[in-house]
C-alpha cells in the first residue's frame, strides 16, 4: 500500500507540472477553423506524443543523468530553481523579454 502514495505524489506532480488545464484553451484556439474529427485526431495525436516522451524520459533519464555525471538530486534542485523563477516572473507579470517581438 506504500507504493500508492508515491505513485499518487508522482501524478499530482507531473499534473501540476504539465498543467493540461491550461492547454486546453490554447488548443481550442489554435483548432478553431479545424472540424470536430480532426481537433479529435490532434488531441489524440498530442497525447500519444506527450505518453511516448513521458515514457522515454522515464526509462531513459537516469542513465542520461549517469552519462552526463549529474546526480538526480541536483537535476530536482535545478528544476526546482527554474520553477521558482518562472513562479516569481508569473506572480510580477512580467513578459518574458527573450520571447517576445517588440511589435
């Protein structure tokens, strides 16, 4: 029964993390010209593709993290300070200079 609360831990992470919530707007937006049948083939097609690399990185990651010489705790470290300034430029408002056209 442990192991229920790490899987648990683990999909709330990578939930809040992907945030599919909040892409889902943002893919209606961009299918807004496109029929019910092919928004559904992109929606599949999206998430087959998102399965397939979250697969990947699960299988492969450590060994990738082993073949740079970089140790899992200090890969959570970095993405724990990359999430903090990318919460801190979220909570100014700021845009983000290096993505947007001056027009």
């Amino acid at each position: 029964m442990e192991h229920w609360a790490e899987y648990s831990r683990f999909f709330i992470a990578l939930l809040v993390i992907i945030d599919p919530f909040a892409a889902v707007p943002i893919v209606l937006v961009l299918t807004r010209t496109f029929t019910c049948r092919e928004q559904g083939r992109i929606a599949n097609i999206t998430a087959v593709t998102v399965l397939l690399v979250l697969v990947v990185a699960a299988v492969t990651g450590e060994k990738l993290l082993e073949g740079m010489a970089t140790s899992l705790a200090s890969f959570r470290v970095g993405g724990g300070i990359v999430l903090l300034l990318m919460a801190l430029t979220m909570l100014r408002a700021q845009t983000d200079t290096m993505r947007t056209a001056p027009a």
